[in-house]
C-alpha cells in the first residue's frame, strides 16, 4: 500500500541537516521528495568524510557516511537557483508542488525572486517552510546559526556534562540534536499545514528558527527554572527532578538507572540489600531523594562496584526495577529488540553498492513505509526532473 504522503510533492532547496532530516522524513511516509542541489557541488554533507559509502571494487564513492544518514527517498537534481534559468525551472517545480523547504539566509530568496510573496502568486496553495538559526525576524535573524552554536546559546551546553566540582564543563550532544529536532518540528508544523490547507485551500509560511526550537525542548529544564527561578546545572547523567536516575559504575562497565516513583526505589534498595534506605524519612520519597542525593548515591554507587552488569541487570529487571546497559553502537545495532523492529535497511545505491541506514521508528497499522530508493548520486534523477515538469499534473 502506498505511504501516506504518496500524492504529496516536496521542493527541497535545502542542505546540511535540519531541513534534509525534513524532507527524508516525508519521503519515508510516501512523498515525492525533488532535492535541488548546486551543480557539480551538491550538498555540503557529500563531503563530510570519512567515512565515505564504498562501491562495489572497495573505493570510496562521493557520497559520506553523513550525508547518506538524511536523504533517502529523494530524487536529485543540479539546479542553480542564482540563474534567470534555475530560478526559472523552480517556480515550474512549485506550480506543481505542495511543499516547499528552504534554508537559507533571510532575503535570500526574495533576491532570487523565490520567497513566499513569489511563490504564493504561482501557487497559492503552497507550503513554503524556512528554517534559519533564528527566525525571519527580530535582532538576530540576519545571523547564521550552527547546531553546536545554537546548543551553546540555547542553554543546552550548560545543562549537559559533569557539574566543575567533579572536573567536567560544558558539553555538546553526541549527535546534532537541534537540528534534528527543527528537522522534526518542520514536519509536524508542515503536516498541520497541510491539513489547513485541505481544509481551505490556503498555504502558507512557516518560519522555523533553530534557537526557537533549542528554547521550546529545555522541556522542564526551562520549565523548572521559569516556574523555580534557580538557573538549572549540569548533573552529569543524573536527572534534575528525580534520584536515583543516573548511570551508576559497576564491576565491569556502566549500568543506567531509572528510578521514576518510590515503589520502584523499595523495590531497588531491596536488590542493592539497602532496605532500610527506603524506610529513612531522608530517601523515603522522590522529594526527599533529590534533596539528599548527595548522601544517597555514593551508598548506592558503594554496593554497585560488587557485581557486574550482567548481575544488576538480571536482578533489577526481575524487580521490575526500569535499567540499562550503556551501549556502544555495535552493541545497539546488535541487540536482538533492535533487530526485530527492523531498525536498518540496505539499499541498492547508484554506484551498485549497498547502503546500510538506519530506519524510520515510526510503524503504521495501515500504510507502511517502503524504502525504494537510496539516497541519491547528485544529479543522478536530472532527466525524471524534465519528464516530470512536462507532465499535466502531479
């Protein structure tokens, strides 16, 4: 059965990670998904390597490990946008289109006679969805923004990592996760907009900032120092609202513990033998355990050094307690749970070589998602992109 989004078409005149974790997205769920990229050049992620996809003979081919990670399911075409000609070939693309994504500098594309006003006069039902560092308007909006930058001054830099006292400093997330959550804002903001514009008729524009987004998920971080007024520190691994919730040293690796309410932590001090810990009015609730976590977690770190993960896991799962291995990717892509839910696919990339991906997580009861096309070469759909546009319709 075709995907969801199968009668959707999406104009991607965007690059790097934000707005292609977008657009792969809508792919997954059945869009046509045209990636525009500049002639001979192509996405900046092409060459963020190594590691580079290899061909068939073991050499490296052009596409990187990263950008292969946000672009399945598109058709790549060379389009220069700053051309009479490219810009022209675009508003054909939109007058057939019904999203479109942008990234880049604000004013940009009303120089090329591409911004909203333009492309609502081709097509007034358009979507047209710009993701910038900070907005289209305001003191900083003519800035560019950088996922570490914007983690930095977002706030998330200053909650992430052990606290100084422990020698630690701020930190970055492993992996670029403001971009990655705008790439997600923009779909859900994207499929509220089609359903207005299902509903009326009526596009629009949808201006996505990543600073806004890095502000909107502080979650209770930004929460708890709004409604507190206490500026938020790092705790390492440890959670600001609940103890114990940290990752705890064992004999022979690390085990992470999430303890959410004061039955599960009975029933942990009873597997650690600390029984009586529960009953002392100083850890006998979740408000007394965060106010007293400084005396709670060594006793509990003291009685983890005596067994291994295998030991804890084994006993605390059988306690209901919740816990887990702290992985390697090896070990993730390796656990059977992983396996089972099809967490990978392979598919067959120009060049002949397999490429392994990971999958989408969403599982649809009716429709499914259906991997049919690697990530692209670039250019390699140029000649499907001038079939298409001398079509009738969709």
């Amino acid at each position: 059965m075709p995907g969801p989004l199968s009668d959707v078409v999406v104009v991607d005149l965007s690059r790097i990670l934000a707005g292609p974790w977008a657009s792969q997205v809508l792919a997954d769920y059945g869009a046509t998904v045209w990636k525009v990229e500049r002639p001979g050049q192509g996405d900046d992620t092409r060459k963020w390597g190594p590691p580079y996809l290899q061909d068939q003979q073991g050499n490296d081919t052009a596409e990187s490990a990263y950008y292969l990670a946000a672009n399945r399911g598109k058709h790549s075409v060379e389009i220069d946008i700053a051309s009479a000609e490219g810009q022209a070939t675009v508003r054909q693309m939109v007058a057939k289109a019904d999203i479109v994504i942008e990234n880049f500098k604000v004013g940009t594309l009303a120089k090329y006679g591409l911004d909203y006003a333009s492309l609502k006069a081709i097509n007034p039902s358009i979507i047209l969805c710009s993701i910038t560092g900070f907005g289209q308007y305001g003191p900083d909006a003519h800035k560019p923004g950088y996922d570490a930058m914007i983690q930095a001054a977002g706030g998330l830099m200053s909650i992430t990592g052990e606290p100084d006292e422990l020698g630690g400093g701020p930190q970055k997330v492993g992996v670029a996760v403001t971009d990655l959550m705008t790439g997600m804002y923009a779909v859900s903001g994207i499929l509220a907009a089609l359903h207005h514009r299902n509903a009326t008729g009526e596009g629009q524009h949808i201006d996505l900032a990543l600073m806004d987004t890095q502000v909107a998920y502080l979650a209770n971080q930004g929460s708890n120092y709004l409604v507190g007024g206490k500026v938020p520190q790092r705790l390492g691994n440890a959670h600001p609202n609940i103890v114990p919730y940290q990752s705890f040293k064992v004999a022979d690796g690390h085990i992470m513990l999430a303890v959410g309410n004061d039955a599960q932590f009975q029933r942990c001090a009873k597997v650690l033998g600390l029984e009586h810990l529960a009953e002392q009015a100083d850890f006998a609730t979740n408000d007394a355990r965060v106010a007293n976590r400084a005396d709670l977690v060594p006793q509990l770190q003291q009685v983890f050094m005596t067994q291994g993960l295998d030991h804890w896991m084994a006993q605390l799962q059988q306690a209901k307690v919740p816990c887990g291995p702290i992985n390697t990717l090896d070990r993730v892509f390796d656990q059977p749970q992983v396996k089972h839910r099809e967490m990978t696919v392979e598919l067959e990339h120009s060049s002949g070589a397999k490429a392994p991906l990971v999958a989408n997580p969403v599982k649809f009861s009716e429709t499914q998602i259906e991997y049919n096309k690697a990530p692209p070469s670039l250019g390699e759909d140029n000649s499907k992109l001038k079939a298409w546009l001398s079509t009738k319709t969709n």
